[in-house]
C-alpha cells in the first residue's frame, strides 16, 4: 500500500535523497501552479476533469466517481507505465490531497509501484509557502543593484549568478523586467508561482553572507513583492551602475531584440506614448515603425526613461552608495565582482556558502 506523507516529511526526504515529486492533477492546474520541481502525470486532462466536475456538482458523487473509472480505466495501462519508467521514490499529489491522488496511489500500489502521497496536496504546499514569506527572516546582507534603464543589472545579475555568486533574480521568477516592455518576449508568472520561486530560492540562500538583487518596485509585472524584500532594499547597500548611452541602447537591443518582437513593442509604447513630448513620441512611433529600434531605443531613454530614474534616484540619498563607472557589461561584471571579493575575502576563500547553479 502507498504511505501518507505530510509536507515536512516530504522536504527531508528531498533533503537526504532523491524523490521525484508527481501532480497528478489536469494540465491547466498545473500550469497555473504546482510544487516546484514537480512532474504533471495528470490522472484527468482538463476536460475529463470538467466532466467528472460537473457530474459531482449537478447529478451526484456516485456519478461522478463512476465516470471517473470510466476515463481512468481506457487509459490505466499508459498512465501506469509513465510511472514504472520512473526511477527512485516517488510522492504524487492532488489539490488537497482527496481522490485523485488516493486513486493513483492505489492504482499504483496494485501494480506493485510504491509512492507516497501527500496529505493535503498542493494546498498544504500553498499555505507553507504564503507563511513563510510572511514570517521570513531575511539573514543575509542585501546588495541592491541600481543604474539608469539598459545598464544591464539583470544581465549582471545572471553573469554573476553563473559563477555561482548569491542573487535573486526577481525578474527572471517573475517572468517581467518590470516596465511597460517588461513582458515582451517572457512568460509571465502568477503570484502563486513566484511566491514558491521566491522561497524556494530565499532557503539555498540563508546561509550566504550577502544576497545581490535588482532595485525593483514592489509590484513586477502581475506579482508583488513580500514586504520584507521592500525593507532590504531601503536597508542595503546601494550598488549603482552608471554606463554610457550608447552602450545602454546596445544593451536593450540585445535584452529584447525588438526585431523579433516589433508589434509587442509597438503596442506597448502607445500605451505611454501620451507621457512623452508629442514631437519626440511621434518620432519614437516613426522609428518603431520602420524598424529603426535603435533611434527609438536612445529617445525613449533620454525622454522619458531617464528622467524618471533621476528622479527616482534622489530618494535613496549618498547612504551606504557604491557607484561604479563602467564603459559596457564585461567591465561592470569585473568591477563588481572585484569589489565583492574586497569586500568578503573570508566568502571568497570558501565554498561553502557558494550556490550550486
């Protein structure tokens, strides 16, 4: 027989050895949000799940769970197999942990698979993760990048990540560079999937001794920040990029290859086309038309990005303030990491606090 497990069970079993993690609920429940580093063996696709759905609300649960064994039963000896090829300990989870976890369980455990199932599903998972953001204790000192729109502070941010330095890329798990172009060409996440980003990424980052992330707003895109991510950005230590206007509209052009995503932009700057000088926003338009990015790019950013940010800029004061004159990215990323390793040489001289990439 397959072993109840609760969630806590279930992260030390992660913990201490492998353990692939099945949601067996339909495909749309799982794209809107699941357990991280979970698989979808969805027991019902999104219209068998509708059916058997509408059955238990309208005509009665024996009905529902007899179409249930119907749909199960045409497909059981693939739906089994997805199982068998998979290697180690297992633990599948529903919603709440109710029938359709328990079917596929005792389903498995019949065909001698053992798996584990979680009690209360992906909402015990929810839950965990709406209280800890709540009550998180954010240990690490805080290392805020800042620096006018194209300095590259999320292509600094994922160079340093590389070489396995400690960052949040807040934009990277909300699917949005956070302005008005911040969706073009991403996949963006719902509160849901960045909260469990979030926490998932704040606990393999509690024992560094600093953390790097973008200056953001508290909203990015379709999600807000947990509060606690607003006051370490007050309370650390500023790191400014300041770089030429050249080499920022190079930078957005290869951010977001307007090439390849000319009506997605297009659309996007009508909808602040009025915030600008109607001569300059006519001519942005005339640009982005005929496909002269570049022109549009340097103008946006001399009328309407960078006044905004001077602006900004003034709310943070000279406390606490690294600022780092750059020519282009490579030198930021060398400037940057250089005063790290000054700054922490007892980290530098360690691994241990080093995040696996």
């Amino acid at each position: 027989m397959f072993q109840d497990i609760t969630l806590e069970q279930l992260r030390a079993l992660q913990d201490r050895k492998q353990m692939t993690i099945i949601d067996v609920r339909s495909p749309s429940e799982y794209r809107d949000s699941t357990i991280m580093g979970s698989l979808n063996i969805p027991l019902f696709d999104d219209a068998e799940r509708a059916e058997v759905g509408t059955l238990y609300k309208q005509k009665s649960v024996q009905a529902a769970k007899e179409r249930g064994l119907e749909l199960v039963s045409a497909k059981l000896p693939a739906f089994i197999r997805q199982f068998a090829e998979i290697p180690g300990d297992k633990t599948v989870f529903c919603w709440r942990g109710g029938m359709r976890s328990r079917t596929t369980a005792t389903l498995l455990s019949l065909m001698d698979i053992h798996v584990n199932r979680l009690t209360g599903g992906y909402k015990a998972y929810r839950k965990w993760v709406v209280e800890s953001l709540e009550s998180y204790d954010f240990k690490p000192h805080s290392y805020v990048i800042h620096g006018n729109t194209g300095t590259g502070k999320t292509a600094l941010l994922h160079r340093l990540q590389h070489s396995s330095y400690p960052v949040l890329d807040l934009e990277g798990m909300a699917g949005h560079r956070g302005s008005i172009f911040g969706q073009v060409g991403l996949q963006t996440n719902n509160q849901k999937t960045f909260d469990s980003l979030l926490l998932e990424k704040l606990i393999t980052l509690e024992h560094s001794p600093y953390v790097l992330f973008e200056a953001e707003s508290m909203r990015i895109g379709k999600v807000v920040l947990p509060p606690f991510m607003g006051r370490q950005k007050e309370t650390g230590t500023q790191l400014w990029i300041e770089m030429p206007l050249e080499s920022r509209v190079a930078q957005i052009m290869e951010d977001y290859r307007p090439h390849e995503h000319q009506e997605e932009i297009l659309t996007a700057f009508r909808r602040i086309k009025s915030r600008i000088h109607v001569p300059i926003a006519a001519e942005i338009d005339r640009s982005l038309v005929s496909g002269d990015f570049e022109n549009a790019v340097r103008l946006l950013l001399e009328h309407y990005y960078d006044p905004k940010y001077d602006h900004t800029s003034l709310l943070y004061g000279n406390s606490d303030k690294v600022t780092f004159k750059v020519d282009h990215l490579d030198e930021a990323v060398t400037a940057v990491t250089a005063w790290l390793e000054e700054r922490h040489p007892e980290a530098s001289s360690s691994s241990s606090w080093k995040v696996q990439v």
